[in-house]
C-alpha cells in the first residue's frame, strides 16, 4: 500500500495498491467514511484503480495499518 | 365544517434517496455501476431483497422479493449484504446538505428527510430552484451516483406524495392549482398511510377514488369511515394543512431478528435472545433510561403468532434484568413452535437521572455498578468485548442492521457525530 499524506490538509490519501504481484494505481476516491470501534478509529476508503477495480481499504488510525478487505471488479456478482 | 384547500405557499420539502441502499453501494464500489443489483438481509436463496438498484427494478424485482425470486427475474442479478456503517454515512452526509437550508429538517427514515421552509432567509428564493440546488449539491457532497426524488408543498403528507409522482430523480410541487388533478391520476392505496383495509373501510362508504376522498365531509370521515379523531386528521391532511408536524417522545426500546435458521430449541432461544436484551439494554442504558414494562413477540414458521407483555413493579436496567424477564415470558408461549422472528422490546421507561443514592448500597446498585463497568469497557475497546457467557461464538449472529423507520435512532446518530 502507498498513501500519501498531505500536511497542509491534515489528510492521508491512498495512491496505489500492491496486491498479487501487481501494482494498481488509485484514480479515485469514490467515497470515504469513518467508523469507530470503541475508542479506535476507522477510515474505510472505497477507491477505484485505473483497470476499473475497486478495492475497499481500511485505515487503521491507531497503528496506521491499511487492511484491504475486498475487491470488486466488473465480474462481480 | 368546511374547510377550503390550503392555498399559502408550498414550505415543507420532502426528500427520498433513491434506492438507497443499493446506490450507495453503486456509489462506493463502481463497478457495479448501471448494473442490477440488490441489496438483500442475507445473500442466500431464501434471503428478502432489502433494496433492489434502479437497474434491478426495471427488470420487475422489488422490495420482499426473496433473492431466489430476484435471480429468476435476471439470473446475473448481484446479491450484496447491507452495509450499515456506509449507510448511515450517506444519512448524514445528507443531513449535513440540508442543514445548511433550514433548521428545521427532520429524520423520517434513513433516506427521507422532510425540511420546513417557513420563515427561513431562502424560502424567498423559491422552493423549486432550492430542490435544484440540493440536487446538485448531494451529488458534490454525497455522492456524483445518488439521485433523490424532491416533493413540494404545504404538508408533509402531499410532499411525499409529490415525491412519489415522477421516480427516479424526479421535482414536483404539488398545491391548490394542482392538488385535484393529482388526485385523479393516483388510487386510493397510493396516499401515504392508506393500506388495503383502509381502502375497503373507504369504498364500503362510496369512496373509491382520492378525489372522492377529498370530497366527502367532515362528518362521514369522522363518524363513519374511520369512527374517530383520525377522520379529522385525513380531511386536514387532503386538503394541504399540516397534521403530521408532531415529535414524540421515545415510548420503547426494543430489538427484533428474523432467525437464519429457523428453530424452537429453547437452548438456541435463549441464546438468542440474551443478544437481543444485550443490544437492547445498551441502547437503553446509553440514554439514561431504565424500563418497567417488557415485551415479547414470536412470529412461527407456520405464520401464527404469539406475544405478552408484562408492567413490573422493580425496574429493569442491566442486560441480566432484561433477559431474565424476558425468558419468564418466553417460557409462557402456550406451545413451542419453530420460531422465524424474535422481538424483544421494554417500555415504561423513565429517566435514570437524577437518581436518589441509596444508604446502604442493595444488590441491584452493586449489579447496576458492574453493568456501568462492562459498558464503558465496551464503549472504549468497541461492541461485545465483553459479553455474557451465553453470547459466546456469537458474533455472525444478529449482526448490525438498519432498523427502517427509526427516527429515534437517527437522532441518536446525530448525537453521536
């Protein structure tokens, strides 16, 4: 995973995927939300790679860890 | 009485995202984009559709539908679980839209919201270029993939009815020039909140149509068709004058879960149910509330059911309160029959806050101290770190779910953002 953050906005953004040997690179956020378990806080990104596949990726806030947890592509179903 | 339509200016504003829960998903993954899709309780065959996709609905698959009924329809349909954390970002992102238009917007269900114009800076502007406004702004803020419907008008019952008109992404007013032609083109079970009964109720009295609604008095609506107050309340809401605009207080906290594996195992039961009492006793508790009443309600795979409630003198208040109580009840169902749906909820509640200290501590202080404990526990290191022994390997059981309709909980999510 390669992110990237950015110190005037405070913000950290994911800009490619490693998975299986491949690189994808990220075109887009196409949406992010933030969800709390306990005190720990979450940043799940849905983001979409330049083969159109999407890769739903979690920020771990705590120990900045990103955890890929599915992927949908156009065979989807 | 007779009461004219309401002629003022259209002010209330009703929202519906459409397809919510199926765009969203659309919008956060998309490659599934224009493509059929339903969002349905569980992915299995016998799993209820929750939401089909504007794709999905035109091929004739509907809400309830089972996913074995939606493969039929278009056999290459994709079958998503819910996903509740999405959802409820979308709701807010949405709210956050058009809180910036009114302070009065209010939470119908997880994609409606109604907002009330009167007497707001933007209400001059003209209620149909703000409904274009929003349009474009929830695509900015939310999401360039979610479309609403926007009705117009002066109550709430004509605004969803507006927004009804023209799916998906549809903008219409509806007011004293052209509430009667509307009403023409609609059937009695099209109103909001007029069922088949209600309907055979209405055409035992000669009325048949909403505009034969609109025209019968006063005195037939109040003494005869619905033999009560609610008559009232119909000849006002047809007319365009706001009845509905009321906030009630929270009544009842209470769970349901409609079981995967049907069964009448009083093991399993029990299990089950101490989850739901868990989940309802932490809602219960986080807003200061204890209970003097519970409720329970089984609904068999033979579609009978059977349901008590009992008032109690001794409050209830931690999760083994609720559920030791809630199994006296269960353990009352005159025959044990394989169960679909479970349904827990407590009433009577009164407020935790100020509480009168006790002298000499009881046991219920010491019971409730160590409720306080796990439930702080859990608030920092998440949901079901510490749970009872009975709700061991239960974590892929009565999972987080969107309850529908739920205003109460939609305001507890406002308080928590």
């Amino acid at each position: 995973m390669r992110s990237f953050y950015d110190r005037n906005t405070n913000r950290e953004l994911p800009q490619e995927v490693i998975w299986q040997g491949r690189t994808y690179k990220i075109n887009q956020v196409a949406y992010h939300w933030p969800v709390r378990r306990g005190r720990k806080l979450l940043h799940i990104f849905s983001v979409v790679t330049d083969n159109n596949t999407s890769f739903k990726l979690v920020y771990d806030t705590e120990t900045l860890y990103w955890i890929l947890e599915e992927v949908i592509d156009e065979f989807a179903n | 009485m007779n009461l004219p339509i309401n002629r003022n200016a259209p002010s209330i504003m009703h929202i519906d995202l459409n397809s919510c829960f199926a765009t969203a998903e659309q919008q956060a993954y998309p490659p599934l984009r224009g493509r059929p899709l339903v969002i349905a309780a569980y992915t299995t065959p016998g799993g209820c559709v929750v939401a089909p996709s504007i794709e999905a609905k035109k091929w004739g698959i509907k809400t309830g539908m089972t996913v074995r009924d939606a493969k039929l329809l278009y056999k290459d349909v994709i079958v998503r679980d819910p996903d509740p954390q999405l959802i409820r970002d979308v709701h807010l992102k949405f709210h956050k839209v058009l809180a910036d238009y009114s302070p009065e917007v209010f939470p119908k269900s997880i994609d409606e919201l109604v907002i009330d114009f009167e007497g707001t800076h933007v209400f001059k502007r003209g209620l149909v270029e703000i409904a274009r406004e929003i349009k474009q702004k929830i695509r900015q803020e939310v999401g360039e993939w979610i479309s609403c419907n926007i009705g117009i008008a002066t109550n709430r019952f004509l605004a969803k009815l507006a927004a009804g008109l023209h799916k998906p992404d549809g903008l219409d007013t509806i007011s004293h020039k052209n509430l009667r032609e509307v009403y023409a083109g609609r059937t009695l079970t099209d109103l909001n909140g007029i069922n088949t009964r209600y309907q055979a109720r209405l055409n035992t009295y000669g009325v048949f149509t909403p505009l034969d609604f609109l025209e019968a008095s006063l005195d037939i609506l109040k003494k005869q068709v619905f033999a009560s107050i609610n008559g009232y309340y119909w000849y006002l809401r047809l007319r365009g004058w706001e009845i509905d605009a009321i906030d009630f207080n929270r009544k009842s906290f209470g769970q349901s879960y409609a079981l995967k594996e049907q069964t009448d195992d009083p093991r399993q039961l029990i299990r089950l149910l101490m989850k739901l009492c868990e989940k309802m006793g932490r809602r219960l508790r986080g807003n200061n509330y204890r209970a003097y009443g519970i409720h329970l309600a089984l609904v068999y795979t033979d579609m009978t059911y059977w349901h008590m409630g009992r008032t109690l003198q001794i409050p209830l208040y931690t999760t083994s309160d609720l559920y030791k109580k809630a199994v006296w009840i269960l353990n009352q169902q005159p025959v044990w029959k394989k169960v679909r749906d479970l349904s827990v909820s407590c009433f009577h509640l009164e407020e935790t806050q100020p509480e009168q200290l006790d002298l000499f501590e009881s046991e219920m202080a010491k019971n409730k101290k160590v409720t306080t404990a796990v439930d702080e526990i859990n608030n920092k290191y998440g949901e079901f770190v510490i749970t009872p022994a009975l709700m061991m390997d239960m974590d892929k059981e009565i999972i987080d779910r969107i309850a529908f309709g739920q205003v109460k909980e939609l305001e507890d999510l406002y308080a928590r953002r």
